[in-house]
C-alpha cells in the first residue's frame, strides 16, 4: 500500500467544488468532479420496514420512485440517491441483493427514459462489534458486512462506501472524558489499522464489478466529537479538541483512498476537504441541506470544494411538500445548482470564498476546515505520511497552530473552555513520544485496563 | 477579488455571534486582565517572579528566586516587588471570580516556597504587616478552614503561624505569650469541640493576656456562640480573615469594634451580621 | 398465650426502629418506630455533646425510656422477651449500653490524656436486661454486635455483612448516607472506610424548609409538562401524588391529591430538586436563576441559594469522600462493579438522580439499594444469636484500612474543589481539569443504563401481620432556675417551640429541642442565668 507523502494539489486555491484531479466515472453516464455538483438525496427507511424483506425491499423501492419523480419534476440534470443500510439490510445480505436491485432497476428506467445521470450508492452498516468475541475480525459480523457490500456490487450500486467503527472503543473513551490521548489512539491509530483492513478487502470485492469503491468517513469518531459538542453553549466536549479530532480523522479516512478506493468519499466525512487536498479524489459533503439529520456549525463551509451536496439523512415520511425524499432532493438539488451556474460563469471561487467565510470563524471546527487551513493541515500529514500515528498528531497539531493563529489575530475569540482544553490537548500532543512503537505500547497498557470493550486483537495488537 | 482581501472586508460579527464568547467572556491570559496589568511589574526579574505566582507554578517560583539571589537582588524586594505582586493578582482574580480555592492554594504555595528562600538569605523573618496565630480547636482534626484562613493571611501580607489541628488550650496560650499577635484566629467543625473557644480566653485572662481579637469560626460554630463570651469575633468566610486584621493593624480596632461593624470591614454584605 | 419472643432494635440518629420476632415461628411479628431521636440535637455528634455536656447518665436514661415505650407498642407480652438484638453506630450504642463516649467526641490524645479516659472495649458483648434497664424479662439477654475498629461501628459493619461483599471477589461501593455517611470500598475483600460529616442537610435539615421524613414532607420529583411534580408522603408515610407547580414562579400547573397537604422537604426531595434544578439549568451553582433566586415548590414551600449551597456542599462530601477512597485504594471509579446504597435515605432516594449529583460514583452501573441494614443485621442476631460470635470474628479479621478524611490531604484538595464549585461557581469541567493536574482520576461520565435493584418495597423489608406503629415520643427535661425574671426570652428564641417556661421552671421536649448545636435558649438569656447544663431531671 502506497501511502500519501506529497500533495496532489499544489495550492488551496486550485481546490474548487464540482472539480476534482481525479473524477470518478460510474455507469449511466455520469462523472464525479468532472465539472458539475452532484445533489445527493439519502432518506432511511420507516420504522417498521426492518420486520420482513418484502417491507424492506417495497421501502427501498418507493424512496428510490419518489426521488427520481421529484428529480424529473424539477429537471434536475444528475444526482446520487444513496442507500444507507439499517442494522438487518446488513446483516441478511440477500436482502441487500433485492433491496439494492431494484433500486438499480427503478434507476435504471429513469435514465433510460429520461437521459438523466444517476449514481446509486449503496452502503452496508459496519455491524461488527468489538466488544463480541472474536472482536471485529471475522467474526460473523464482519463476514456479513462483506457479504452485504458484495451483494451491493453484484446488484447493481454505482459504488460502495461505509462507515467503519474501528477505534471506537477507544475514542469513545477519549471523548467523554476529555483525554486528547485516547482520542489519537482511538482515531489515528485503531482507526487506520482496522480502515487497512476493512479497504483493502472491499477493494478487492469491487473490483469483481462494476462498482467503484468509493470512501469511508469517520462518522463514528469525529462526529461523535462534534454531537457531543454541540452548539455554541454546550460543554459536553470543547469545539477545540472536537476540531483536533476532525483533524487527525483525516489522517484516518485517507486510509481508504490508500487502499485504493477513487470517490466521491461519504458525504458525512467533514474531514473530505482535507483529504481532497491530499489525494484529489472528489468528495460528497453535507451541512446546511442536511439540517433534517443534525446541527453543524458550518452549513455553508463545507460546499466550498464538494463535489457531492448531500442531505445526510432524513426519516422516509410525509412533508407539506411532499415525501421526505422528494423535498430533500429539491433542496440539495438547487444548491447544486447554483455552485453549477458558479461554474459555468467561472464565478465558482468566488462563490467557494463566500461559502467558507460566512462559517470560517463561527467555530474552531469550522476554522481548521476551511480549504485554505484543511490544506495546511493535509501538508502536516503527509510530511509523515507513512506514519499513521506522526501523520494523526501532526494534523492535530497543525488544527491548534491554526486555531492559535486566528485568536492571535483576534479573529476568533475562545471561551476559556476550549482555550484551556485546546492548551491541555496540544501540551499532551508534544509530550508524546516520537516513535509509534512507543506510543501504541503505551496506549495499549493505559486503555486495555480502562475500557472494556476495547480489544487489541481486534487490531492485531 | 482574492480570498484575503475578501476576508477583511467583512464584519464577522455581522455574520455569526460567539454567544459562548460573549456570555462567558473571551479566555485571556491572567497577566492580560485590566486590573492585573496595573499590579504585575514590568520590570525583570520581577516580572517573572509574580508570574510564576500567578499561573501557580511552584518550581517555576522557586527557581526564579534561587535566580534572582544568585544576582544579587535584595530579598526584601522579591518578596515585595515579585512573590507578593504575584499573589495580589492572584487575589485580585479570585475575587473576580476567574480564580478558585485551589488555585489560591496552588499560588500560595509557590509564594510560600519563595518567601522561605528568601529568608533563609535575610538570615530572619521579613516583615510583614503583623502576626497571626492560627489554631484548630482541641480535639478535632479538622483543618481545611483553618488553612484557608492561614492561606488567605499570608496572601494578605501577614505572618501566620500555623499551630495545626488538635492544639491543647494550653499551647495556645503559650504562643499567644511567645509571639504576641494582633489576631488569633480558632476554627472548629465540631460541636463537641468549639467549648474551647471560651475556655482559651478565660485563660489568657487569668494570665492577665489580652489580644485585639480572637477569629472564631468553622463548621458548626454560630455567631451567637461565639458573642457569649468576650474577646472574641464571629468570622464567617475564611477570606474575612486578613480583613479583620487590616482593621485591627490600620485603625486600632478592637473585637467590640469588630462585631459591630464586620460587614463595613470585610467590605460586603454578609447575612450573619445583617 | 406462652409464645417467646425476641426484639430487634436499630438505634438511628433519626429515630428508633423495633421489631417483634416470634421464637416458635420464626416470624416477624410486628414494627414500631419512631420518627425522631429523643436526645436533643440534629445529628450524632449534638447527641454526644449533649451526653457529655448535660449528663451521661440522664442521655442513656433519655434513650432508653424512649425504646421502652417504642417496644411497649409492638404488642407483644414482654415478660416473654427471651433476647433483644441492637444496632447502631458506636455512638448510639455506647449511649444505649452506657459505657464511656467521651473518647468518640474528641480526635486526638490531646484531650483523651487531659480528661484521663480510657477508650472502652466495643466488642461484642451480651448484657442482661437490667443492666440497660429495658423493661423485658430481666432474664432477657441483649446482644450487642461489634465494632470493627475505634472509627468504625456496627453499623457500618451491618452494611458490610448485609450487602454480602465481604466474600466476594470484586470491586463494591457500600455506602449508608446519611448525616455522617459510612462509606466502604471493598476490593477482593479489602475494606477501605471513611467517614463523611456531609452536615444534616442530607435528612432535610439544616434547609429552610426541611424536615426528617414525616406526614406531609415533600419526598421527590419529576418533570412533567413544563412544571416539576412533586411526591408528598401521606399520614401512613405513603408516597401520594402532590401538585405539578412551575419552579421559577410556584404558580400551580395541575393539583395533585396531596394538595394543601405538604408542610416541607426532606432529604431526599432536596437532593431530587437539586437533581432537576442542574438539569433544567435553574439551577448554576452558586445561584438559582428564577426572579427571585428561590425554587418554588407546592404550598408555599421553596429553596433558597442558601439552600441549595447546603445541599451542594453535602453531596459534594460524598463525591470528594468515594473519590478520595478510590485513591487511596488505587483503583479508578469505573472499575466499580456494584453500588449498594443503605439506610432510608439510601433507600428512598432516586438512584437515578443520585447519580446525576454526585452521591454516588455516575459511572455506577448496577446499583443495589438495601434499606435498613442495621436493623436487617439486629433481626439476624435474634434469630441466631450464634451469629454475635462470627461478627466478631468477621470485624476482628477484616483486613481494613480506615481514611480519617479529616487529615488527609487528598480529600483536602478535592473538598477545595467541591467548595470551589458550590460558592464559587467553578464549573465541572475545571473541576475535572483540577482532578487532572493534582494527578487524581477525573470524574467519569455517567451511564445511561444503570441496573437498578431495590429488593423490598420499604427500607424495612417486613413489617409482621401486626404492621406498623409510628410512635410519639414525648420526652422532656426540666430545669429550675431559681432568678429567672420570667421574660420569655428565651421560649421566644427557641426555633422548634420545644421550650416551656413557667415561674422559673423550663421544661423542654427533648425530641424536639436542637440541643447542643443550637443553645439560642441560654445564648439569648438576658440575666445570664439560663444553663443548657441544668437540664437533668426527668419528668
């Protein structure tokens, strides 16, 4: 495995969205950061359809029918419909096989009918669980998630993603209680050996079909960080060690890209700008469209480089403007419309520049995901980018030196929560030994005591 | 237009509001707060001496100091120009309400070491704005509140001599004979054991002994109590207690005085004395 | 009727707890309480004072006069007393087997050499009734269980023995709160104690309104609609539904049954407002952020800042007390596998919100309350006297370490920090922070999921076919004071109403009367002649 150790792109301003170095292409003609924003329309299915296949399956049908009525409806050129799996999709991969074939089959006639460009993804649950003998290696869990993500390839998905939970344990630990350290291991170390994993697998898996392996975001770490921290007045977790933890997710999510999967990465990966900068895959993203599923603090930052504007998530009902699948279709699709009229009149840097700078200084979390700061951060990962832990704590560092900088500048102001655990966390970030050997051990005797469910051998360790 | 240039156009605040910042206050460094800026010198190496004080860094203190007499610097002047600077801004922040019990203890302590070196170069002890002899009542082993009020005394530029918990009445008279203090202060948590309180100053009156006043306060002693005998003033939070003293040094007064016009003293309402 | 008969007796610091066992039958056959103690005072250590201050002689005679008409009404014939099982805390039981107490009042040699007293045994023992003067069979034998050390009594060895985690392997939190909490951490049969002066606020004292658990005290609450609803326990001690009132204003929401009906708080309805008032975020410590700064409860009943400090500071003792244990032991709070909570308050507290104040570890997942152990320990003994003699086998071999929290300089920092937090509004993140940098575990995150086991339904888990009697205590003392002026100063300034005055005779209801930690009776005399001392003869 070729892990990054230099920059795809050679300056943030050349990052754009609908523009990626590397698009994606994927059956029905469509291409991914070829020139255009893909909206992105993802709706989950309605309590009560887990209890039997035919529920499942007719569920998935009619989410798929909605949004391609809605997408014609309003003459939307392209979009993504993703299939996010629930705990029995996964784990009954026949039903993954049904659901996802006549999703493909729905599409299909659409685009056969109306020209227009589509993408199906389709993306197993990660229901292995670590703290279930044998752990997260092949144990029926995990053979069913790989079974689940075959069966998506072979029915028909455009391409495959997933959120793993590798390091969870660990991070989880780290979150709660404030431990920088806990959280490094959970993300920048368990989290990229068991990405290592679990890709290297699914790529193999993919390349049987035509399917695209296509990312996996740090849903279960980052994100746990930023929901725990909440809004503006929350304390559960400070916004500065939740930005730190984005930060090192980004050294972790790379993982994929190095095992060969191409994009566009999972939309819920708030840490794609930076690993756009590094690899120049496209990625999907969400925020202000994605208000359905959860509060952010940065809406409009993160369509500054998409290449994929998506809604997150939202619960298949009725509206006043419809069905959940069709008005947020509509939503994310006018979005994306207007970042594609940015294209086609060459004002996309300015509309970018505007994005980033109505969130930029709302939050830390914003600030270091802004695409001039996510570059400076991918730069600190891969000056040691073939190390997974030196690569997680330089980003780390790299997130606090940014944050630093804007406070010195006084363009962002702190409380003196997140200014004193922003402080703890670096301190503890510097003091940390150079070598991972080192580290891994240390962590190793520290967590495997504290947290139960954490299992080494789940990581070969 | 580029990035920067659009960037500095705007007005942030126009466009998003820190309401954590603006309701809890944007986290400055100690040194940085107004009324700090006015106490910490500018001047090295006191500068650096008050600062190790305020961000509560003990080795840091001590070096300082160990430094500083290695130059040649008078102690007198880096106990007044630097250790207590420092602990003045210390104070300054506790009251303000950034600072907390633990970091009054932690910069205490720091001061404490300091000043000890100091002395040690002095050959005695510096001066200060008067002796305290500070006593657990005897028989009960609860000291918490009788080391904030020593903390807080030092902190206020007196010498407290700290007698511990458990002290025998007839010990306290005896330093009270020994060391001559403006103010003893006496703490109890227990009921069992604040009867003490009475019984050292009828003591020191058979002995003829008198002093300004004698502090009692702690856990289960009330004002009432401690009014039914002579001598003797209710202190009712442990920082009262250089207050008291500064009233005692500065303006001769008495424990009649005391009771009657503690709340004037200590600067600040107080429902006991209400 | 020749049934034989025996009686288990728990001697709290807020009331007495009988029990009837008939012999033959091994059953229970009846309970009388009461609800308050018959010595003077708010807590254990007042009740002391007033031992060594007004007479030991006149405390034991005070206590046992008082269990005399407690056992009076558990109706059974008490010639046919064949034994009589007791516990309580070394205090308690040094005053009911009237032996010295001095040496439980003061820490230290210093005055333990000045007054010459030697610490007696409290081992244990078995006297004979007339000894004690109960009024059984004289033949009647009492059975006095040990203590396992000078600090630690029976009743925390109760807690020990009942909750079964002497002979486990495993990491248990035992704790009994209540003014002074006995707390336990047992590691594989280790036993580290401490004792927590968490101060009265814990039974509702010491709160503007509060009171012991009684007819009409406000015992716990919920959020409902936009108001708390409050739980009133009725004349049979049963929790009724009381009205749902809005907190910031007291304007009623909804009336409940108990309507009209509520005259104040106890304990465990403080430490639920507490619970609901951090939720809510109307409470931020120091302060109470309604228009008035007060809490508005049902009937007029509120909490002041004041209150809410007091409340704070208590709980604040546990959680620096069960922290300072664990460091002492050198294990983290999360590697506790099982809480037990006994005694009432333990008993009737919401687990739930327990964990959200601190009172107990909120990493706590499976949490047992056990109610009344000392009694549960007493019924034991009577059943199998044998069982005196393995007790003391058990506290002599305990392999216990006892934390004199008063001393020790970890519970020193961490009770700054609770300080710190309840007067000065220091939040719980720097408090973490603070654990962090004195080198101490910080306070892990509560659990979502705790297990909670409550085996009985009351803390006194079998009342017998005869049921429950609440007995009245009605003890008083009198005093004559020959150049009283008769102004009435002094029945003015007594807060409880206890005292009586007339032609220079004070009578006063001992029950009722704070004693020692009060004193507004003599404090206030204007002659100067009014002595608390004087109080010694009975009526």
């Amino acid at each position: 495995m070729k892990r990054f150790t230099r920059m795809i792109y050679k300056n943030p301003d050349e990052m754009v969205f609908g523009k990626a170095k590397f698009p994606v292409s994927q059956r029905w003609n469509i291409q991914i950061g070829a020139g255009y924003v893909l909206p992105e329309i993802k709706v989950a299915p309605v309590e009560g359809s887990e209890e039997s296949k035919e529920k499942m399956v007719s569920e998935c049908r009619n989410i798929t029918q909605s949004a391609c009525d809605r997408a014609v409806a309003i003459g939307l050129p392209a979009f993504m419909l993703e299939q996010e799996h629930i705990f029995q999709q996964t784990n009954n991969p026949e039903w993954t096989a049904e659901c996802t074939q006549i999703q493909a089959e729905t599409l299909e006639n659409y685009h056969d009918e109306y020209d227009i460009k589509i993408s199906l993804r389709a993306t197993p649950a990660d229901i292995r669980l670590e703290e279930r003998s044998p752990g997260l290696r092949e144990s029926d869990y995990d053979n069913k998630v790989m079974e689940s993500i075959e069966a998506s390839a072979a029915n028909g998905a455009s391409d495959v993603a997933i959120e793993t939970i590798g390091g969870k344990s660990v991070s989880d630990y780290g979150i709660a209680r404030g431990d920088p350290k806990a959280i490094l291991f959970g993300i920048g170390v368990l989290g990229s050996i068991d990405m290592e994993y679990m890709w290297k697998r699914i790529v193999n898996v993919c390349k049987k079909y035509d399917c695209r392996p296509a990312g996996d975001t740090d849903c279960a770490q980052a994100n746990t960080a930023m929901f725990m921290a909440g809004g503006l007045l929350d304390k559960d977790c400070s916004h500065t060690l939740a930005a730190l933890a984005r930060a090192m997710a980004a050294a972790r999510s790379l993982v994929a890209v190095e095992c060969g999967a191409i994009g566009p990465l999972k939309d819920c990966g708030y840490e794609n700008p930076i690993i756009k900068a590094i690899s120049g895959v496209p990625i999907a993203t969400e925020g202000k469209n994605a208000v359905c599923a959860h509060s952010d603090l940065m809406g409009n930052l993160t369509a500054a480089v998409t290449d994929v504007w998506s809604n997150e998530s939202v619960y298949h009902r009725q509206e006043m403007g419809g069905t959940t699948p069709e008005v947020w279709l509509q939503a994310t699709g006018y979005e994306a419309a207007l970042m594609n009229t940015a294209l086609q009149t060459g004002q996309e840097k300015v509309l970018r520049d505007l994005y980033t700078l109505t969130d930029k200084y709302r939050d830390p979390q914003g600030l270091v995901l802004a695409y001039d700061n996510a570059y400076r951060i991918g730069e600190a990962i891969v000056k040691y980018g073939n190390d997974p832990y030196l690569r997680s704590r330089a980003a780390a560092l790299e997130a606090g030196a940014i944050i630093n900088e804007a406070v010195d500048a006084k363009k962002m102001y702190l409380t003196r929560f997140e200014r004193d655990s922003l402080d703890s966390a670096l301190k503890i970030f510097e003091g940390l030994p150079a070598e991972s050997d080192q580290f891994i051990d240390e962590c190793l005797r520290k967590y495997s005591r504290k947290i139960a469910e954490f299992d080494p051998k789940s990581y070969e360790l | 237009m580029s990035y920067e240039e659009l960037e500095n156009k705007m007005d942030q605040t126009f466009i998003a509001v820190r309401y954590n910042v603006e309701i809890e206050g944007a986290a400055i460094k100690p040194e940085e707060d107004l009324d700090v800026v006015n106490i910490i010198p500018t001047e090295e190496p006191f500068r650096a001496i008050a600062l190790a004080v305020l961000y509560e860094d003990r080795d840091a203190s001590l070096a300082n100091v160990e430094k500083a007499l290695a130059n040649d610097i008078p102690p007198i002047d880096i106990i007044n120009k630097g250790l207590m600077k420092g602990m003045d801004a210390v104070s300054l922040l506790y009251t303000k309400g950034f600072y907390f019990l633990p970091d009054l203890m932690l910069a205490g302590d720091g001061m404490m070491e300091g000043i000890k070196e100091c002395e040690k170069v002095l050959g005695h002890k510096s001066e200060t704005k008067g002796t305290v002899v500070s006593f657990v009542a005897e028989g009960d082993p609860h000291d918490i509140g009788k080391n904030l009020v020593v903390m807080f005394l030092r902190a206020g530029g007196y010498e407290a001599i700290d007698m511990g918990r458990d002290v025998p009445t007839v010990d306290v008279v005896k330093a009270i004979k020994e060391h001559k203090p403006i103010f003893v202060t006496g703490t109890a948590l227990m009921t069992t054991t604040m009867t003490v309180f009475p019984k050292v100053v009828e003591a020191l009156q058979k002995e003829g002994l008198e002093v300004p006043a004698i502090g009692c306060g702690g856990g289960a002693v009330r004002k009432d109590f401690v009014e039914s005998f002579p001598m003797s003033v209710y202190g009712v939070e442990a920082y009262h207690a250089p207050k008291l003293a500064d009233a005692i040094v500065k303006d001769k007064k008495t424990w009649k005085d005391l009771r009657k016009e503690y709340a004037d003293i200590v600067g600040e309402f107080v429902s006991e004395y209400s | 009727m020749n049934e034989k008969y025996a009686i288990a007796l728990d001697i709290g610091t807020s009331g007495i707890r009988a029990q009837a066992h008939n012999l033959e039958t091994s059953k229970i056959i009846s309970t009388a309480i009461t609800l308050r103690h018959p010595l003077p005072g708010a807590n254990v250590v007042d009740h002391l004072h007033f031992a060594i201050e007004v007479g030991e002689e006149t405390a034991h005679k005070l206590l046992i006069n008082t269990i005399n008409d407690v056992i009076k009404n558990l109706g059974i014939n008490l010639e046919n007393v064949e034994r009589v099982a007791v516990c309580g805390n070394p205090i308690q039981l040094s005053l009911f087997h009237n032996i010295e107490i001095r040496d439980l009042a003061y820490w230290g040699d210093n005055v333990l050499k000045r007054l010459n007293i030697t610490p007696p045994s409290r081992d244990a023992t078995i006297v004979s009734s007339d000894k004690i003067g109960l009024e059984v069979n004289q033949k009647a034998k009492i059975y006095i269980p040990p203590a396992i050390k000078h600090e630690i009594g029976a009743d925390a060895l109760a807690m020990l023995f009942k909750s079964g985690v002497l002979e486990k392997n495993g990491i248990f939190l035992v704790a009994d709160f209540g003014t002074n909490a006995e707390i336990a951490l047992v590691i594989n049969g280790d036993v580290y104690t401490c004792s927590a002066a968490a101060g009265p606020a814990i039974e509702g004292q010491m709160i503007e309104k509060g009171k012991l658990a009684s007819p009409g005290a406000i015992c716990d609450f919920e959020i409902v609609d936009s108001g708390w609803k409050s739980q009133v326990l009725d004349d049979e001690l049963i929790v009724k539904e009381g009205n749902i009132v809005d907190p910031l204003n007291g304007n009623i929401i909804y009336k409940g049954y108990m309507d009209g009906k509520s005259n104040g708080i106890t304990g465990t309805g403080v430490i639920a407002a507490f619970s609901l008032g951090l939720a809510t975020k109307i409470i931020s410590l120091p302060k109470i952020k309604s228009p008035d700064h007060m809490i508005h409860l049902q009937d007029e009943i509120y909490l002041s800042e004041k209150d809410i400090i007091m409340i704070g500071k208590a709980l604040g003792a546990f959680r620096a007390a069960y922290l300072t244990l664990a460091e002492e032991a050198g294990i983290l709070l999360t590697e506790i596998d099982s809480t037990y909570m006994a005694g009432a308050s333990g008993f009737y507290v919401d687990p739930h919100k327990s964990l959200g104040v601190g009172q107990i570890p909120p990493s706590s997942q499976e949490i047992y309350q056990l109610g009344n152990t000392s009694l549960a320990m007493a019924n034991d003994i009577v059943m199998n006297p044998d069982l005196l003699e393995k007790l003391q086998e058990i506290a002599k071999g305990m392999r216990s370490k006892h934390i004199m929290l008063a001393t020790s300089s970890i519970f020193e920092k961490i009770y700054s920090l609770e300080l710190a937090m309840c007067e000065q509004g220091m939040q719980f993140w720097m408090y973490n922070n603070w654990l962090n940098k004195y080198g101490f575990q910080k306070i892990p995150p509560q659990t979502s999921t705790p297990q909670i086991h409550k085996i009985f339904e009351r803390d006194i888990k079998e009342l017998g076919k005869n049921g429950l009697k609440i007995v009245k205590i009605n003890s008083t003392l009198m005093a004559d004071f020959e150049e009283c002026t008769n102004c009435m100063t002094c029945t003015k300034n007594c807060p409880e109403r206890a005292l009586k005055m007339e032609n220079g005779t004070a009578t006063v209801r001992t029950d009722l009367c704070n004693g020692m930690g009060c004193l507004k009776c003599e404090l206030s005399c204007p002659e100067k002649i009014f002595k608390f001392g004087k109080f010694l003869s009975m009526k």
